[in-house]
C-alpha cells in the first residue's frame, strides 16, 4: 500500500512565482480573501442524497456579514468566469458555503445561483499554497484540460471542475452494463502516464473524477485530477502513479484483464506524444514555470533525495543525482519521460 504524508507542508508563494503569475494574467485584486470567510457563526453536516456525511459542513454567518460576503463572493465570480464584468452580479447569489476540514488546503466551497433562472456554479477558496499552484499550471499547460484559477496574497480561486468523483464512479457505476469498460481502462492509462510525467502525487480515487461525454455511438471518459495539493512533494516514486493506491485496485484490475501490455504500452506512447506536444507549444511558458519551480523549495530535503534515488533506478540513469530542488527533478523527468525534443529547456 503506498503510504502518504500526515500532513502536508504549506509553502508560501514566492516572489519568482508571484511574478509569473502576474505576467500570465493568473494574480489579480479580490474583493473576498480566504481569511473572510473564516469568521463563521456556526455549521452543520452537508449529507449527500443517500444521507451519508461528506465530510462538508454548510456554514452561516451573522446577516450583515453575510450581505457583504455574498456581494463580494458574486464580484469574484465574475472575476472568475468574465474577466471581471461586474455587469452580471446584480441577479448573481452566493446562496450556500460549504467548509472541508479534511485535507491540506480546508477549501470553502461556494455555491453561484443566477436568479434568472436558478442556475447554479460553484467555485472554491482556498488558502493560497505554491504546491498547488504548480500543480494547477502544469495540469492547464500539459494535460488535455484547461483550468481557470486565481490568486491574490494567500487566497486562491479555483473554478469547479464538473465530473462523477471517482470512488463514486468505481463504487456504483464500473458495472454497470452500458459502460464501455475498455475505454475507461484505456483513460486511465492515460491518466497514470500524465501524472507520473509531470510528478503529480496521491491521484487516489477521490481526487480526481470523470467527466463523461455522450457519443454518437457511445460514450467518452476523461479522468481528470481534481487536487492539485500534493505537486513534486512526496518522496516515493509509486505516490505519483495512481495504480498503486488501493482504491484504485478496481480500475487497475480492469486494465489488466481488458488491454493487453502491448495495447498498454500504445496508450502511454500516444499520452507521452500529446504531451510532448502540449509542451512544445507552450514552451515558453512552461520554460518559465519550470524556471520558477527550480528555484523554489516545495518538498523537504530528504523527500527529494529519496525521489532521485527512486527516479535513477527507474530511468536506468544517474542523472537525477546532480538535481539540486524538486524542480529540477521535474525537469529531467518530463525530459526523459516525453523525450528530449524541445520538451523543456
């Protein structure tokens, strides 16, 4: 079973990444910071429609400050999703906060509903944390996905990535019979081949969902990380492949019987080149991210000893041994793993 740290460590955002995220139109003025929402009044158990505990509480607060919050939260909305035309907000409510004691960044979760017609968004506030930030920017510059986010001081905004969690989709949907088993194996190959390059770690089934796309034949899935927390941080090479963690056993299982190793190897060489890809055409942004990430300290000392050491027996190499920081062991990682085709400089 692959072990995960307690309790992972904060770090600050630095002055070299405070800089990208300027440049890169990610760091702007908020009208709610994360400490705002701190000064709760009360709060109950959020139930899911089974009735079981979410591990969210709903909170309250005093009405004049929920006024002023629910204001300001419809202004970062805006923020958020039209580069802050405050136009809309006059029909935008913040009608629920939810609160997550469980995990690293202890995110508010906030529900949007337009009084139009109801329609409702959420987005998360969180404590700003480098880790995820990282995590966050290689996800938008390599993967698939685009992702919306926002920084200013130590609050981070994040936009809701829709999607069924995955201990719910391996819990009550795997199967069922309509699902196309081969392709879900075939996404998460994938998905385990993008976190291992770019050294995402504890992808366990609840950090990540899947976002499922009707066909015209069929049905298409696409796991996609939801938790960004734990970038390049742990020192154990198995915490940044999804297929170790035991409740992912179902889907790897599922892997193994359906795909054949050269049908597997297909898919992480196809991964490795959009990848590749992805990489080059964004080589200057992520020239500077990863610029960013070599100078800065996300992951003690004897973590990142224990990573190069993991990584040489895996490349069959020594040249993780002369990295100095995580990031320059992402560097050579991404190199070796996707090729060294102007990949990253």
């Amino acid at each position: 079973m692959t072990l995960i740290s307690k309790k992972k460590i904060t770090y600050p955002i630095q002055e070299p990444l405070r800089h990208y995220l300027r440049h890169y139109d990610r760091e702007t003025q908020l009208p709610v910071a994360y400490l705002d929402l701190t000064r709760i009044s009360g709060s109950f158990p959020l139930l899911d429609r089974q009735g079981r505990d979410t591990l969210w509480e709903t909170v309250f607060y005093e009405p004049q400050a929920l006024r002023e919050l629910s204001q300001g939260l419809a202004q970062v909305y805006a923020l958020l999703k039209t580069a802050g035309d405050l136009s809309f907000t006059d029909h935008l409510l913040a009608d629920r906060i939810d609160y997550c004691r469980f995990g690293n960044s202890n995110p508010f979760r906030v529900r949007i509903v337009n009084q139009l017609n109801d329609n409702y968004d959420y987005f998360y506030v969180k404590r700003a944390d480098a880790s995820r930030v990282y995590g966050l920017e290689l996800e938008h510059l390599l993967s698939p996905n685009s992702i919306n986010y926002l920084v200013h001081n130590n609050t981070l905004i994040e936009e809701h990535i829709a999607g069924i969690p995955g201990d719910d989709f391996i819990r009550y949907h795997l199967q069922r019979p309509h699902l196309n088993q081969v392709r879900i194996a075939k996404e998460f190959v994938k998905f385990n081949e993008r976190c291992f390059a770019r050294l995402l770690g504890d992808m366990r089934a609840y950090n990540y969902v899947i976002d499922v796309t009707p066909d015209f034949e069929d049905e298409q899935y696409r796991v996609r990380a939801i938790d960004f927390d734990q970038q390049c941080y742990e020192g154990k090479k198995h915490m940044y492949l999804p297929q170790f963690f035991k409740d992912n056993r179902a889907v790897v299982l599922l892997c193994s019987k359906l795909l054949e190793p050269e049908t597997i190897r297909q898919y992480q060489t196809e991964e490795r080149t959009l990848m590749a890809r992805r990489a080059r055409s964004e080589r200057y942004r992520l020239k500077d991210l990863i610029d960013c990430l070599r100078r800065d300290d996300v992951s003690p000392p004897e973590k990142v000893a224990q990573l190069k050491a993991q990584l040489n027996q895996h490349h069959r190499t020594e040249q993780f041994t002369t990295c100095r920081s995580m990031g320059d062991v992402v560097r050579l990682n991404l190199l070796l793993t996707l090729g060294r085709n102007k990949v990253v400089k």
